[in-house]
C-alpha cells in the first residue's frame, strides 16, 4: 500500500479525503490523517477502509518527522503559515507536497532543492488559487494557439450561501474563515492595469468601487479588486496584457455596506481596546462615534454615515444587533476586527441545513486575425450539506487529483509550482467535470473599457 500523509482535517478536507479513500482498492493507498485533533481526525476516517488517524501537532518536531518520513506524498491542509516546517521535513525525506496555499517566499527558496532530489511541491491547487489558475491558463493557452493576442484578462471568485440558503439582509454567510473576510482588502492598495493604464485602490476606498456582473442564470453580483492583480500577468505570461484585474465576488449591496465598518474602523486589527470583554455591542459601536451628551447611538450612526431611516442599509446594521445593550462582547483584550467579527459569526454563521456555493468568472479579451474578440467562463457550484460543501469539494478535489497524479508519475516536473501548465490542468479540469465541477463558455461582444481607445 502506498501511503499519503494528510496533515489537517479542518472543514476543506471533506471531500479529499473523501476521494482518496474511494480511489484506495484500486489505487493501493493507504491515507493517513493527522490533525492536531485526533477525534477530529478519527471524524474524517469513521468506518472506512485503508484509513488510520493519528494526533499530528505540526510544532512536534519527532511526531512530525516521524509521520512524513514513513509517507510517500504529504498533503498540507494547515494554515499557509504552518506549510515551510512540513516542506523542509519533504526535501529532508525525499518527499512531494501538495498545499492549497499560495506559494510564500519560504517554500519559493525550497525549488532547488525540490528539483535536485526530484520532488514536485504543488502550491495554489485549491479554488482560488487552483482552479482559476486551472480554467484561466486552458482558455489563455487556446487563444495563443489559435494565434490569438491577449488584450484583457478578468478573473472573480466568490464564496457564498446558496439562494435557497440566504436568509439576511447581507445575502451572505460565512463559508471559509471568517478571520479573512473580515480582514479582506488590507495590507496595502489594490493594483491592476486597465487599458494601459495603472489603477490603485487604496483600502479604505476598496469597497465603493465595484464591478458588476452577470452570470449565467444566476443573478446579478459585485465583486471588489483584489490586492495585487499586476503580478498574474507574469504568472499567466501575459506581460504585455492591457488588461489585467482580479477580484472577489459578492451579492450586490454588500460592498456599500461594508464600507460602513471601513470608515468606522471596526476592521482593523492593529490594536486592542480597554476592558472589551465587559463591553455591549451598543458600547462597542459607540467607541468609533462622537460623543454626544444627547444623541442616541442610533442617531449618530446614521448621521455621520448619512444613512436614512428607510434606506434598506440601516436594516442590515439592525438586524447584526450592533445597537444592543444586552449582548456582550465578552473577549479579552480584543481588536476591533475580533470584536466584529464574533458579532457577524452570529448571524453570518452557516445554519445545519443551510448550502453555500462558489461562483467564479472569468473574461478574455482578445485580437484575431484583426478583429477584437471576448470569451465569458463561468463556474456555479453548490454544496451538498455542511459537509461536502461547495467550498470543501472545489477546495479539496484538485488537491486530491493532482496528489494521485503525482503518485502515479503523471505529474512529474519537480520543482515548487503552481498548476499552470498543460500536464497539471488539462487532466484535472478533464476529472473535475465528472464531480460536476465545469465551466460554461460562451462568446460575447467586445467591450473593454473604452471603445475609443482613449485611456481613462
């Protein structure tokens, strides 16, 4: 039996796991999760065969060690930050890797390494980053093929609650950390390029300038621009573009409303306030507002942010309970971004038979044989239940697939990556339509952003 080491059993291991032990008669596996956890673990392997489940603290250098050693591949499914002790122990052992994660500067120093001893260390083979990696380079590769010149590349994603699932004023619930969402946007100014010209957003303008879209049959969003769009034009080869933007998707109206925390200050995360475990949520909202010997909590709120009473906006800060004097912070010398965020997690977290769903969208520009051309690709998944959730199985399957491939020698370039080339997509967007997992493609009229080539 062949043995794959997967370290972390958190919610977006369902469904790998999953995978693996429905290919391991055919395939030899044996597939051992480790997770700090180990009734977390044991949760995961529950009346199957070819499993164990082990307690795996990744900060217990002899457990960890130990356990990759007797691997033949390791799959990180810990916090990006936990990855680099589990890569140096792979090129110690001899061992390939696979991650979720974006690729740090760490793991970039291991590539020699890993290509010396011939290891492949496969990064970004989630969702995003992974399958819009994935769809985007199979439909750049084609246009190139096709002797087409890339003008304009747009790439969204999202994770949301399904419609029959959105039950607030938000249209949204959480589906993966709430820690990120809540954090979403900061670190510095969005970046991407439009028709030429360089555009920067800093963050606390981020959310009041959307993009719009709609997608195939399932309604209207927004999305807001990631932080740094410029750098996928040297990943994607696409140097030249004119082009070039990156963005997260939303329901329409959650941006405007979430820019009211901005402005607050509600998401920073840079400092701790005084005595906020005692604090109510009324108090804690009345922290970033003036002081008023007179004027409610209320009507400070809507004055300073200039929201009406009727203006569907302010309902959604009343249905969040921002304004209660009874519910308590209770957190210990909490950031504001944590305070926020326990409040949300109340009313944002998913429900047993709630289902989320992934939406990704992707727009090509292009000129052939003189004429401007524009390609739509659209991905709607939902989830099955809280379990096999949208998030779980878009997450855990490339991951999955691109681990056995690697096993079986049918991804062999050594070296830290990303899935970008032809020998990693092709055959995993080819396995990923059989789970469901496609894209729709459609032809469209070119817009661009100005018709006359005049830069704005």
């Amino acid at each position: 039996m062949r043995n794959i080491l997967i370290i972390g059993a958190g919610r977006s291991s369902s469904s790998l796991i999953k995978y693996l032990i429905d290919k391991s008669e055919e395939e030899s596996l044996h597939i051992t999760i480790g997770d700090v956890s180990l009734e977390n673990a044991l949760s995961k392997v529950e009346g199957s065969v070819n499993t164990s489940a082990i307690k795996l603290d990744v900060f217990d250098q002899k457990d960890r060690e130990a356990a990759i050693e007797k691997a033949d591949i390791v799959v990180s499914m810990l916090p990006a930050r936990f990855h680099i002790e589990v890569a140096k122990d792979c090129i110690r052992f001899g061992k390939s890797m696979v991650t979720a994660s974006y690729i740090s500067e760490e793991m970039k120093a291991l590539n020699d390494e890993a290509v010396a001893k011939g290891l492949v260390f496969m990064n970004e083979i989630g969702l995003d980053p992974g399958i819009d990696h994935m769809s985007a380079m199979q439909v750049i590769d084609r246009i190139k093929e096709n002797d087409g010149n890339m003008l304009l590349f747009e790439s969204f994603c999202g994770g949301l609650v399904a419609p029959e699932s959105d039950s607030n004023l938000w249209s949204y619930k959480f589906t993966w950390n709430p820690r990120n969402v809540v954090l979403a946007g900061q670190g510095g100014a969005s970046m991407f390029v439009q028709e030429g010209t360089y555009k920067y957003i800093p963050y606390h303008k981020l959310f009041r300038r959307t993009e719009f879209l709609t997608i195939n049959g399932s309604g209207r969003f927004e999305a807001y621009a990631n932080r740094d769009s410029l750098k996928y034009r040297s990943i994607y080869g696409l140097e030249d573009i004119q082009t070039m933007y990156r963005g997260t998707i939303r329901r329409v109206g959650f941006s405007r409303a979430w820019n009211v925390f901005v402005q607050l200050g509600m998401t920073d995360d840079s400092y701790v306030i005084e005595d906020s475990e005692n604090m109510s949520y009324r108090d804690f909202t009345n922290l970033f507002l003036a002081y008023s010997p007179s004027d409610s909590v209320e009507l400070k709120f809507r004055s300073y942010l200039k929201i009406d009473q009727d203006d569907l906006m302010w309902d959604k800060f009343l249905e969040l309970d921002l304004f209660s004097s009874k519910k308590n912070v209770g957190l210990k010398s909490a950031t504001p971004a944590q305070i926020l965020q326990k409040i949300l997690m109340e009313s944002w977290t998913l429900k047993t038979e709630d289902k989320d769903m992934i939406v990704m969208h992707h727009i090509f520009g292009y000129l052939q044989n003189g004429e401007k051309k524009q390609i739509e690709s659209s991905m709607v998944i939902k989830g099955d239940d809280q379990i096999y959730t949208a998030m779980a199985k878009t997450v855990g399957l490339p991951v999955a697939m691109a681990t056995l491939k690697i096993l079986n020698g049918d991804i062999t370039t050594p070296g830290v990556q990303l899935p970008i080339k032809k020998e990693v997509y092709e055959p995993i967007l080819k396995e990923l339509e059989e789970y469901g997992i496609t894209f729709v493609e459609k032809e469209v009229p070119y817009l661009g952003y100005n018709p006359d080539s005049v830069k704005g």
